[in-house]
C-alpha cells in the first residue's frame, strides 16, 4: 500500500479507509449526484475534496492517471478498489451491481 507521499499521492491509503471513498471537489454536481445516490442507498461514505487538500493537486493527478481522464472527479472507491467516476457508479447500479458491491465491501448490511 502507498505511503501518504507515495506515487499516488496518498489515495491507496485514502480510499482503504472506508467502505466508500469519494475524491471529488466542493463544487462538483457530479460529485454531488454521487453522494446523494449512496446516501438514498443507506450508505456512509467518506469523501476527500480535493480543492479543499493541501495535497489535492497531487492526488488529483494520480487519480487521472488511474481513472485515465481529467479531471478525474468524482473518483469512487469500494472496498479500497477504484469503481470509476459517475458513469461506471451509475451503470453499475442500473444493472443491479451496486448494491451487491456495496455489500460485500461491508457499506450495506440489508
């Protein structure tokens, strides 16, 4: 696992944390549109904002090169291992995937 000052910039560590881990930005809809989608699931999450981390340039451009765009935001994490932005988020609960992921990374118990 990374160190907080290792390649990626802190999120290995950031994102095993939590059975949820969000890095997003303040003012990211998108980011928003996330959060309320776990929350009406049940689910607590964690969330980095980047904008608001003195090492959010760092992570930002490590999670670039793991989500391969840019800007990588919102970048979710279960079970410490990255599901991708918004689009893989929803496609995943769309096709009934998500709850399931959600619970065996310990995010539902229902």
């Amino acid at each position: 696992m990374a160190s907080a000052g290792g390649a990626d910039g802190g999120v290995g560590r950031l994102a095993s944390q939590r059975a949820v881990v969000i890095f997003g930005t303040s003012n990211c809809c998108m980011c928003h549109a996330v959060k309320t989608l776990f929350s009406g699931l049940g689910v607590s999450w964690a969330v980095h904002e980047l904008d608001k981390d003195p090492r959010g340039n760092e992570m930002e451009k490590a999670l670039a090169r793991m989500v391969g765009r840019n800007p990588p935001v919102p970048a979710v994490f279960i079970g410490g291992k990255l599901v991708g932005p918004t689009d893989q988020v929803m496609a995943l609960h769309l096709a009934g995937k998500l709850v399931p992921l959600l619970r065996d990374a310990g995010a539902l118990w229902l």
